[in-house]
C-alpha cells in the first residue's frame, strides 16, 4: 500500500516513497552525479506510463526548476517532467518557490509543453521544519536558546558567503573592509564538512584554480545579468557570454576591496549535533556571527523565485535583526506570511524594482548608512524592534502545524489536496 487513500504515488530527489517508510538521514549527501541521474532516469520512465493515481513531486526544499525561463540547463525540473510524462498524468510539483504559480505560468508561455502540471508551493519551505527540528534537540540550558541582544556588539554587520554566486561577489565587492562589516567566503561543499565543523581548502582551491578572467562587464536584461567580455580560462578565449546574477560566478572578479582567490573561514564553538554535520553549515552560529547586530543575507535566488531558505530561518529563530537580498517582492511575500517587518531600521521600498541591479544598489545604500550611523541612534533602533524580533522568532516557530514534515510533509500536502 503506497499510501493511506491508495490514490497518490511519490516522488521525491529522484525516488518513489510509500507511505510509513522512513527516509534515510542525510540521504544523497556525497554521492556521484552519475546516481542522482540514474535515479531520476528511473523516475522519468515510471512518469512516462499511463498512471492512473495521482502524482506528488516533491522538492520542497529548493525554488528553483525553470530552465529556460532562469537559471541553467542542469536547473530544468519543468522541462524533464513535461518532456518525459505521459500527457494524462495528472502531477503536483511541490517546491519551496512562493512565487511558484506565476513563474510557471511565464515559463509555460515561454516553453509551450505538451500539458500542464499543478504547482503547489510550501513556504516557508522545509528548511522551516529542518530548523526547528534541530532547536528542539537542543538541551533547555543551551546557551542558543538565550536572548541574543543586537546592540553594543563588535560588529555592525556580517554576510556569511558561501556558494560563489555574482550576486554574492557584488555585494562583497561593494561592502568587504569597511569597518564594522565582517564576512566569510568559503566555496566549501557541506559534504566536506567534518564531524569536528572543520574543513580543509580543498574545494576553494579547486573553485580558485578554475576561475576565468575577462576583459571587461556590463549589465544585461534589465540589470538582472552581467555580460563577461574577452574571457579567458586556461589559456583559451571564452566567447562574450551572459550569465544572471543568480548564477555561480566563473570568472575572478576581485577588486580594490575583495579578493576573490583568498578563503575567509569562521568555525563555530558549539558542539556539532548528532549525525548532522550539516548543522555547522547552517544552524551553529560562529563567533563573528554572535559579535555582530545586523546580518545580511544573499538568498538562494534573486530573480522572479522566491526563497526563505535556511539562513532566514537561522536568524529569525535567533532574534537577529537582518536584511535580504532576494528576488524582486521578497519582503511583501515575506509580510503576507505574517511576519513582521523592521521599518525602525530599513527603507524597504527597494523591494518593488524589477531590475537586481537597481534593487542591490539600494540595499548598498542602507548597509553602508548603517556602518556610517553614529553608535546611540543605531543601538536605539535596534532596541526598538525587539518586540518584533520575539515575535518573528514565535511566529516562525509556531508557523506549521505538530505535524513532522521532514519525515511526511509529502503525504500532508497529498492529504491537503484531496481535502
């Protein structure tokens, strides 16, 4: 029996789930790009018969799917589902993206496929359900679940940079050695994470040694993408190419201010949790991140998808005052969830350009006001939003239900459709 109706089947990172089977901890983490394809190469074949049950695709932790419309070719969920499925399956794809709807509908309009899908957003996404699973296995006494206050600290501001998307770069680019910003750039894999938090400069290395060069850059599409002109890599000519600012960042972009090819990693003091050295990536605070008020957050995507991934999960659950670059209506997406915004200490009408260019400017704009602010006014603002602060982190942690969606969210979204 696949499930309790009988009507559903499950698909979830490339496998088929029945119900009461319970997903393997970690599971996926290190292994060969060549079995994540032979694993969605056997899904694809299921997806292609007749299939009389109702089908949930489940990728609830990522927003991301819409190649052509964004990202790259290897970002193409969309694409493979409606090449490879029978034209009569009926299909919800569950993704983190709350702008899920209308980013299928442009990409639909862009792609004309042979049918059409469901799209059924989870937001916030399980990261949510990630985070607060790993509070919950915190002892009563742990130093975490204390009040981390935000004024009189060392710090004005941190950006914690893993991935090396353009985005990120830009905005290290703009902010890196001006006092009072602190950040790290690491280019780690999780995977490479010890059980003692500590990882080697393996992967930076290898990310460092294949970077490109180029001539010269400019904004394309609305200042949503960078052109990379008379590009080099390796001894050879690379043709102009555009890529979007969500995108990983190829070519060596280092300026007066940031270096690009020089590691800044933290580690965090806290003990690792029991088989999770995922946690040290995204849930134990390193000391920088303690000694600093305000974090700025680059998150996942910026363009069109819509992301609340695990690092605004980590500061709302801790009581941190932050700011987000994300896509164009992050904040009044985030609003309409139900939290509450911190007007005492940002402007937030950047949220409504169109254009990242513009919209990254304007937040510039408000970090460096906020690491040129005279000390009294800003420990003031930040003494002003606490009661903000408390409720963001209750609203967050009361924001679903009892129910453990990283163990059956699949099947509560499959009991929600058919209520």
């Amino acid at each position: 029996m696949q499930n309790e109706s009988g009507n559903w089947l499950y698909f979830s990172h490339g496998r088929e789930f029945k119900k009461g089977e319970k997903r393997k901890k970690n599971e996926g983490k290190g292994e060969h790009p060549q079995e994540k394809h032979d694993r969605w190469k056997n899904v694809l074949k299921r997806l292609g018969e007749k299939i009389d049950k109702n089908i949930i695709i489940w990728d609830a932790n990522e927003s991301g799917g819409y190649w052509p419309l964004l990202s790259t070719e290897t970002d193409n969920m969309l694409e493979r589902i409606h090449n490879y499925s029978h034209p009569d399956n009926k299909i919800w794809y569950v993704s983190g993206d709350a702008h899920a709807e209308s980013n299928y509908n442009d990409w639909y309009e862009l792609v004309k496929p042979k049918m059409r899908i469901n799209m059924y957003p989870l937001v916030p996404s399980v990261a949510l359900d990630i985070f607060v699973k790993r509070l919950n296995e915190l002892p009563p006494d742990h130093l975490l679940l204390g009040n981390f206050m935000p004024i009189h600290k060392k710090y004005r501001v941190i950006s914690m940079i893993n991935q090396p998307k353009i985005s990120r770069i830009l905005t290290l680019r703009e902010l890196a050695g001006r006092p009072g910003f602190v950040y790290s750039f690491n280019c780690t894999q999780t995977n490479s994470i010890g059980t003692d938090g500590i990882s080697t400069d393996e992967d930076f290395d290898g990310v460092t040694k294949s970077l490109g060069s180029f001539g010269s850059w400019k904004w394309k599409e609305n200042g949503n993408a960078i052109e990379f002109r008379e590009g080099r890599r390796r001894g050879g000519n690379i043709a102009d190419s555009t890529y979007r600012v969500d995108l990983p960042c190829g070519f060596n972009m280092s300026n007066e201010r940031f270096d690009q090819t020089k590691r800044i990693h933290f580690k965090t003091s806290f003990k690792g949790l029991e088989d999770d050295t995922d946690a040290y990536h995204d849930f134990l605070p390193v000391q920088e991140w303690l000694d600093s008020s305000i974090e700025l957050i680059n998150e996942t995507y910026q363009v069109k998808a819509f992301g609340l991934s695990d690092k605004t999960c980590k500061v709302l659950g801790f009581c941190k005052p932050f700011l987000v670059i994300g896509c164009t209506g992050w904040y009044k997406t985030f609003k309409k969830l139900g939290f509450e915004l911190y007007d005492e200490l940002f402007d937030y009408s950047f949220d409504e350009i169109e254009s990242f260019r513009y919209r990254h400017e304007a937040i510039m704009t408000q970090i460096k006001d906020i690491l040129d602010m005279d000390k009294d006014i800003l420990n003031k603002k930040l003494h002003n939003i606490q009661d903000k602060l408390e409720y963001n982190r209750r609203h967050l942690l009361e924001y679903r239900d009892k129910t453990d969606w990283v163990k059956t969210g699949i099947f509560e979204i499959a009991k929600q459709i058919d209520e």
